[in-house]
C-alpha cells in the first residue's frame, strides 16, 4: 500500500473553532502533514496568536476571525478565504459549546445558543464552503460529533440534542453530496481533557467514573484525534461517507 493514500501535503484545511482545544489540536496535526491551515474563530486577539505560534513552529497557516453563528460574516469570511488563501480542500467543523442543566429547567436562550453554534452553523458554513466544492468535484467535510451523539448524561440536553443532530447532518450531507465526490464523516470524541472539561478531570469521583467506565481505564490525549483527522480528509477515504467514528477508548462497546 503506497503511503501517498495518506498524503495531505498542499491541501488547504479551513477548521472552525481553531484558537484552542480541539481545533487546535487538529490545526496542528494537519499542518505537521503539509496541510496549509485556516484557523478560525470569533475572538481575533487569540487566533492572531495561535497562528502567530504555529508560525513560530514553521507551519503554514492563516486566520480568519468570523462568526460561525452568522451568516453574513460567514458568506464574507468565505469569500475571502477562497479570494485571497485559494480553494477550501478539507473543512472542519468544529466550532462547538455546552450549557449545562435540567432539561425542564434550561432556558430557551441557552438551549438555542447551544443549537445554533453546534448544529446550525455545521449547515451554515457546510452551505457556503461546499458549492466550490460542488463545482470542483472534490472536497471532504469533517463534522465534529461527541460521545453524546451516542448517549447522554443528565443536565447536558442541548449539547446532546446538538450532537446527536451532527451525527445525522452528517448522513444528509452525504446523500446529497456523494454524488459530486465529496465525503462527509464526523469524528465523535469520547472523553479527552481540555480547557472546557479539566475541571471534570480534576473532580476525583468524575475522573474514577471515566476511567471505570472507559475499557482503555484512561482518558483520551487530544493527539490521538489527529491521526483519523488525516485519514478522513486524504485520498485514502475516498470511499467513506455519512460515517461517525467514535473515538472513545471503547466507550461506546462497554454495558
């Protein structure tokens, strides 16, 4: 098997969400592979660092602060970058949030907000990143799903409802898109720590309850997203489409 299956060298690799986490895990893995990334994110003052350190790593990316959760600075954002960085090979969608309590007790603000920048925007930038794609015969969308696309845990309804919603968009983009050669999967993350969840790693009872409940008996490193990252967005794919992949330690196997 030639390795050039694998091969993402030169690709431009636009992920939302991408000044920290996740995001910038990914940023970071793709680029290690030759990609040229585009961060974006809303907070400027933090994407302009985070591409000023890539930079410093010698990697080649750029950054696009716009708000995902509008479409006017969308349509713009995506202007620009076609404009002035060239054709979107490979988005990431991975722009998310949680607001957390009782589902009979959540406000219709948090639910919506949670919604909007979870699942909407997935559609939203999908929508104005895929009609080049269309036009070129060519594209993969990466969707970043969650363990909760799977399963929930009380007080965590919206984000449940949002990435359970991912998981299916996902199989919509697919039956729509398939035909113009582009794939669409979503990488569903089990439980890895990060900024927005450490606290829950630092709580001994939740920390003993993941470890108990993972057959890995650990959490994940955010590294080891980076490996199916590539994989999803190279020729070696090109077969794969409307997929969500769990990326959990065998969570999801595990009564």
């Amino acid at each position: 098997m030639s390795n050039s299956l694998f091969d993402i060298a030169g690709k431009t690799v636009l992920i939302t969400g991408s000044s920290r986490g996740i995001g910038l895990t990914l940023a970071r893995g793709f680029a290690e592979s030759g990609a040229a990334v585009i961060l974006n994110g809303r907070d400027g003052d933090a994407l302009a660092r985070t591409k000023q350190e890539l930079r410093d790593e010698g990697f080649q990316c750029a950054a696009y602060p716009f708000d995902v959760t509008n479409e006017k600075e969308v349509i713009s954002g995506i202007e620009r970058i076609l404009q002035e960085s060239g054709d979107i090979d490979v988005l990431v969608n991975n722009a998310g949030m949680s607001r957390r309590g009782p589902l009979e007790e959540i406000s219709e603000e948090d639910w919506q907000a949670v919604i909007d920048l979870n699942l909407t925007a997935t559609w939203r930038v999908s929508k104005h990143v895929v009609k080049r794609m269309i036009e070129r015969k060519s594209g993969k969308i990466i969707n970043i799903a969650s363990l909760m696309s799977f399963a929930a845990r009380p007080g965590t309804g919206p984000y449940v409802a949002s990435k359970g919603g991912v998981s299916l968009l996902t199989k919509a983009m697919t039956v729509e898109w398939a035909p113009h050669n582009i794939q669409a999967n979503a990488i569903a993350p089990g439980y890895f720590v990060t900024d927005l969840n450490r606290h829950l790693a630092e709580d001994p009872d939740f920390d003993k309850w993941v470890r108990m409940r993972t057959p890995a008996g650990r959490w994940g490193d955010l590294n080891e997203l980076k490996g199916l990252a590539i994989f999803l967005a190279s020729s070696a794919s090109n077969f794969i489409s409307g997929q969500t992949i769990y990326v959990d330690g065998g969570w999801t196997s595990n009564l």
